[in-house]
C-alpha cells in the first residue's frame, strides 16, 4: 500500500567491496498505517539506475536491509563499488545508515545538500593510521560542479571536481592532496632522498595534525556531500587487525 | 543573521575528550572579515561559564578542544559520564554578513586522538529568535521515531540536553501501542541544567525475535520519543547515542 502522506527524500553515498558492508535501517511509521512503503532507489558512478526496492515497513519493528546484495550490478570505478542511495521515505519514518567492518561499525548520516554558491566542510584527522575520501552525490539530472579545499597547516590547495547527473565519486583526499600532505606533515628540516616516500609524522595531539576539507558548489545544482575517515586498528605487535571507517552523522 | 547557535554536549573523562569544529560562512559576502565563536559549558559541579574564541574568520573552519577552553572541566569529569552541556555560537559584526550557512561540527575522541573510533556528529541548531518559535500548537510534541538497536557493535540511549532553568518530563514508549498491555514505556526527568543520558533498557529488546545479519544478531524496536513541544524548546535538545556495548564508548551521535 502506498502512502498518500508526504515523503522524504534522503541521498547517501554507499558502498561495498572492498572497503565495507552498508546496512539500512528503517523505523516504522508513528501512527501511521500498517505496511507504509519506503522506496529506495540506486545510480551507480556514472548515474545509471542499478536497482530500486520498496520496504514494507513493519509495526513497531525495525526493518533491517543489507544492501550489499543490489550492488551486484555496480560498476567498480576507482577501483571501488559505490553508488547513489535516493530514499523516499513515508512521513513519520526514520531511516540509519551503517557501515561494517570486521572490526566494528558506525553510522553514516545523509549527505549534507550543497546548491549554487553554499559551502560546507568536514574536519580530518591527519595522521598517517588514518585516510579520508570525499564521497559526493549529484541530486540532479545535470553535471554537477564542486571546489574541494584542503587547510592543512599553512596551505589550503584546491580541486575541482564533475559528479555526473544522478551519478556519484568519491575522491582520496591524501591522494588528490598529496604533495600538501607530504610538506606539512614532513618538518622543514628534514629532507628526503630523491624518490623517498615521506614518512608522515604520527605524534599524537599535534595540532598540526588537525586539517579541514571545505567543499563548495560550483554549479547550480543541488549536491551531497559526506567525509569517510578510515583508521587501522592494530593489535598486539603493532599487526593491523582491520580497519574503521567513520563519516558524520 | 548576525550569529548563529548550537546546543550539544561535551564528554571529558578519560576515555573521551570533545573537540568542537566550526565553519563560519556567508552566502551573501566572500571577504574572510572576522568572527567570533562563543562557547558556553554548564553541568553538575561547573558554573556556566563562557568563553570567546577571537582569531575566526568568514569562510575558514576551525576548531578548539573544548578543556584546552575550559580545564576545569578534567577535575569533574569521570563524575558525569554523559557530559555537559555545551552551547556554541558564532557572531560577526559584519551587517551584511548572514551566518545562516555556517556549519559546526562536535568530534568525541580519545584524549590522546591515537587510533580509535572517532564519533562525529552535526549538532543540533536553536531557533535564530524567540520570534521563529510556534506560539500555538499542542503542549506535547508530536512524538518522533527512534530506532533502537541492541547487538554486537552498538546499545542505544537518548540524551537530552536540558539548558533551561526548569526540569522537564521525557519518556520513549514502543509503538506497538501506547497504553496496551506489554507496551514497553519508560520516563525519566531532564533535570534544569544537565545532561541526562537514559539508556534503553535491556527489556526494551526481550520479546523480539533477533534478526540474523551478515555481522551477527541484532534486535531493533522502534520507540517513541515524547518531549514538551517546539513552544517550549528553547534551551533542550534531544540525541540518539550508539555506544558500545562493552567499551562504552560512543559511536554515533545522531541529533533528534
């Protein structure tokens, strides 16, 4: 039965192979009727719709759905299956997002929505256990511009991104950023051999560790934008165990 | 708008330490002119104080640990496990500067930041002025879903942040029915000044059939939560947190 109430209408950027398992969550409507639907719509990269599903939300239970099963028809861009998640929801339903590891999870909140010339930034954590990436969702059906800006220490380096319509990237913010990341975080006095992979520095509670990504539309679309922070877990002997992955939420 | 604010909450024990981040923007002007953030704690054992952060600037983000603001906050700390309540705001004095579009973020860390799981999370906005409240509608607020989840990685609880000078009455219930038999319905008092953390109970979750997922079992109910309405909210804000079960540690905040 479709709901005849209004509807929301939420954007995320999901994933699976390799990094992580995404799982969706759905309340049940308060006081709504029985069986309300909730219609979630999949674009893989390049904005071609992959797949689309309807959740018959349930009476005072939590519906549970692991997507990984309809990103079987994702294309690997970058090396990376992820895709564009449109939910419209029934008025009265509240939806969770979260990514597993083997390690552990968290919850990932919608993209925050960026139009014509808003902005809106993420803070990063800096230190060489951690990486971060951009995940970015076109809501629109035209190319969507966005300016990424990095402060790190003294420098704040840009780049431009195109999300096609629909579509989604994601964008490795230590390797768009690189040669930033490898002067702020190598001191000034020390100096690296010619073809010398910096060794980034890990001291804890450096403030200069602390950077931000401030991300702006360009164009006048609307655009979601959401930072994934990845951490090593390590266990006994310094061996990486796995690994987190963190976004706001 | 010349200013902008947030309710939210401050953890400083020693598992988690708080770090606010705070983007002051402008659609309306492009020049970096100066801006101030203004952070205000209160709780059990800390007078609300306030400090003024100078050194912001329109379109740059910062931030600033909010004991590197306010030591006095590591002597009380382990005392009040769900925290403080922290409001934050950001001023110019710019006219044709309109925060509207300023962003804050709240990060809960280890005190060290080494290599755990960082919880971050957009706190909740307050009404730019008492003129943007509702002064009419019903004295209870619409009650709004929560998805509470109990298994391996998470327990959930909701915690109020209650900055107003009068305690006030919460309470989640299943949806199943609001007065029936086996109903599941819990309350507690938001006391005047105080963050109170209300965990949901164990029994919350016993007559449901676990769910069997890819990382394990998981049992999910959801709950309803009740507060005063919009014309009284001023000053309380309400947060699902996710912790983990044996750590405690916080994994996700989520603003309701």
């Amino acid at each position: 039965m479709l709901s005849a109430g209004p509807r929301e209408e939420r954007h995320y950027w999901i994933s699976t192979y390799p990094f992580f398992e995404t799982t969706l969550f759905l309340s049940s409507p308060l006081g709504g009727p029985v069986g309300e639907v909730a219609h979630c719509q999949l674009y893989d990269a390049d904005g071609n719709s992959i797949n689309e599903m309807q959740v018959a939300t349930t009476l005072g239970g939590v519906s549970v759905l692991e997507l990984d099963q309809f990103l079987a028809a994702c294309k690997m861009e970058s090396g990376l299956k992820y895709a564009h998640m449109v939910l419209r929801l029934p008025a009265g339903v509240e939806e969770q997002v979260r990514v597993h590891t083997r390690v552990g999870a968290s919850v990932v909140g919608p993209t925050v929505r960026i139009i014509d010339r808003g902005a809106t930034f993420f803070p990063i954590d800096a230190r060489h256990e951690r990486s971060h990436f951009v995940a970015l969702v076109n809501y629109s059906l035209q190319p969507a511009l966005v300016k990424l800006r990095l402060y790190l220490g003294r420098r704040s380096p840009e780049e431009m991104v195109t999300i096609p319509p629909l579509g989604a990237r994601f964008v490795r913010v230590e390797t768009v950023f690189g040669d930033c990341f490898a002067a702020e975080l190598v001191g000034p006095s020390e100096t690296l051999a010619e073809g010398e992979v910096p060794p980034l520095k890990s001291a804890a509670n450096d403030p200069a560790l602390q950077g931000y990504v401030r991300v702006s539309a360009k164009s006048e679309v609307a655009v979601g934008v959401q930072l994934f922070e990845r951490t090593l877990v390590r266990g006994l002997n310094d061996a990486v165990e796995g690994e987190l992955f963190t976004a706001v939420s | 708008m010349q200013s902008v604010k947030w309710l939210s909450f401050s953890m400083a024990s020693s598992l988690t330490r708080t770090l606010v981040h705070f983007f002051p923007y402008s659609h309306t002007v492009a020049a970096p002119y100066v801006s101030q953030c203004r952070l205000t704690v209160f709780g059990p054992g800390v007078e609300r104080r306030t400090v003024i952060l100078d050194g912001a600037r329109l379109s740059h983000p910062d931030g600033v640990k909010v004991d590197d603001a306010f030591p006095e906050l590591s002597s009380v700390a382990d005392a009040t496990p769900a925290g403080f309540g922290l409001e934050i705001e950001l001023l110019t004095l710019q006219q044709r500067a309109d925060l509207g579009a300023s962003g804050c973020v709240v990060e809960l860390n280890a005190p060290t930041r080494s290599t755990g799981q960082i919880c971050r999370y957009w706190p909740s906005r307050m009404p730019d002025s008492i003129a943007e409240l509702p002064t009419d509608g019903p004295a209870i607020a619409a009650p709004r879903a929560i998805i509470a989840l109990r298994d391996a990685f998470v327990a959930t609880s909701v915690l109020v942040v209650n900055g107003r000078d009068d305690a006030v009455n919460c309470g989640v219930r299943s949806v199943e029915s609001t007065d029936g038999e086996g109903a599941a319905r819990c309350s507690w008092v938001a006391e005047p000044g105080r963050v109170t953390e209300f965990e949901i109970p164990a029994n919350v979750y016993e007559a449901l059939t676990p769910q069997v997922c890819g990382w394990g079992l998981v049992r999910g109910r959801t709950l309803a939560l009740e507060m005063p309405s919009e014309k009284w909210r001023r000053g309380l804000v309400a947060y699902v947190v996710q912790r983990h079960p044996e750590t405690r540690r916080p994994i996700m905040v989520s603003a309701l």
